[in-house]
C-alpha cells in the first residue's frame, strides 16, 4: 500500500525538528568544557563540506552552487551574517540559560523578530502575528523574571538574539531569486564554518572520545540529516502542519534536559515556556513555511 505523499513529508518534517532538540543536550553532555562559538564553527564547517561532497558528483548541483554565489548577492551576505550570529548564539544561549529555556526562547522569539522586520520593510503584520507577539514577549518576561540572579538572563538575551539571527536569515534568504534552496543551504553553512573559523582557531575543542562523537552527532545528526529530512518533508506538507510539527524541537529539548541534563523548571518557567510555545504555534499558523535553522 502506497503511504500518502503528506504522511511522508509529515514524519521526515517531525524527524528533522526531533534531531534538531538533541543539539543543546549533546553539547552539555559530551562538550561542556567546549567554548560555544568553536563548537558551532565545526558544525558549520563541517556540514557546509559534507552537504558540498554530497552535492560535488551531480553536474545540477554544482551548477546551482555556483548560481547561487554568482547571484546572490547582498541578501546571500546577509543570510549567512545572521545564521552565523544563530548559531554562536544559539550555543552561547544554552550553555548559559539551559537547554530547554535556551531552545525555546531562540525559537519563540524568531517569529516576533520576523514581524519586526516586515515592519520594517514596511509589511503590515497579521493580527496573528500581534497576538503571536503578545504570547512571546510575556513568555520571555516570564523566563527572564525567574531568574533573580541574572545569570541565566543573560542567557535568555543571548537565545533572543539567536532568534533575530534566524529571522534575518529567514527575511534574507527569502529574497533570493536562487530557485534551489539546497544549493543556498550548502553555500550559507560552508561560509558560517569559516566565518567561525577564528573562534575555533583561538579556543579548540575537545578531541576525546566524547568530544569526537559529539561532534560527529552535532555535525551529522543535527544538520547534515535534518536538513536533507526537512528539504524532502515541505514537499508534502502545508505550512501550518510544518510549523505545528516544528514544535518537536523545542519539547524533544525539553524532556532531554530534564531526564539527562538533570535540569528543572520552575513553575513561572514552566508558565514563560508554555506561553512561548502558543506564540509559536500561532504565529506560524497564518506564516509562510518555516526554514528551521538550529
């Protein structure tokens, strides 16, 4: 019996967002004493190269790399400035918030983000979306009030910006006229790898055991495989099934931070996580489709 075209753009979209949650508890546990930026330059960097071997043999695929770079231009600069500041930030944001609060906030604020900057490009937002940002904005009050010391906050900050980054990224990316969004996922993930590069220069990363397989995991698992999995899923899904099914990432990170990296909301957490997680869910409800980016 044939599977229906949208059940299987609809599990490879769910796959893709559950290895994606792995990311913040890989890196906790076989990278804590790893800096943040130098482990998202060897994801960048080494998925940008294994995404560009797998693309190498196919005369199509190397046609578009080099349409891409050739066409790109201003917003293909400015998609890989604001994945670069995602990805450091991302990582920065969980090593210090946490994983689940650290996930959710990059992900909870991208789409107040995206509506701050239509407005700024002079796009008038849906109601949707105020309401999306009413829900995140109090969602993020609440995440930042929990913590009285500060620390995590800083965190909270940090993850916020991962989500601009995404945002911008997203806002860019979506002005390019290159047709095959593969080939500006090879080009953007190679040039955030050596934008990095002096990060990973000056700070290194652990090259044991752990470190080598969380490496290969953030690397393979999170990026190389999930991107290949969401690419073939928006096929066959619509929109509001992609952004609901995307809601796995944030709720695999979740129940991975408290199960192995013994972490513990608080219940005003638990009410700013809750509050992020329906801003989510209704600001992509009436959006176009979501690119995920962590």
């Amino acid at each position: 019996m044939t599977r229906p075209p949208w059940r299987g753009g609809a599990i490879d979209v769910a796959l893709a967002a559950a290895l994606w949650g792995t990311a913040g508890t890989v890196q906790e546990l076989l990278l804590p004493t790893a800096a943040p930026v130098a482990v998202a330059a060897v994801r960048c960097l080494a998925a940008g190269v294994i995404l560009l071997l797998m693309a190498a043999p196919r005369p199509a695929a190397r046609a578009s790399l080099v349409h891409t770079v050739r066409t790109g231009g201003r917003p293909l600069l400015v998609a890989t400035i604001a994945m670069t500041a995602f990805q450091a930030c991302y990582l920065l944001g969980i090593r210090t918030a946490g994983v689940a609060v650290g996930t959710l906030v990059a992900l909870g604020s991208a789409p107040v983000w995206a509506g701050v900057l239509a407005l700024l490009l002079r796009r008038r937002p849906s109601r949707r979306w105020v309401l999306a940002t009413v829900l995140a904005v109090a969602g993020l009050v609440a995440l930042v009030g929990a913590d009285p010391q500060g620390a995590a906050a800083f965190g909270v900050v940090l993850a916020g910006v991962a989500g601009l980054g995404y945002a911008a990224y997203a806002t860019a990316s979506a002005r390019l006229t290159v047709l095959d969004r593969a080939a500006v996922i090879v080009v953007v993930f190679t040039s955030c790898g050596l934008f990095l590069l002096p990060a990973l220069l000056s700070a290194g990363v652990p090259l044991d055991l752990g470190g080598l397989v969380g490496l290969a995991w953030l690397t393979v698992g999170t990026t190389v495989l999930p991107y290949q999995l969401l690419l073939r899923g928006l096929k066959g899904v619509d929109a509001p099934t992609a952004t609901t099914l995307s809601l796995l990432e944030p709720l695999t990170a979740t129940l991975l931070a408290v199960t192995l990296v013994d972490e513990r909301l608080t219940p005003v957490s638990v009410v700013g996580v809750v509050a992020l997680a329906v801003g989510v869910l209704v600001a992509g409800r009436s959006g176009p489709r979501r690119l995920a980016a962590t």
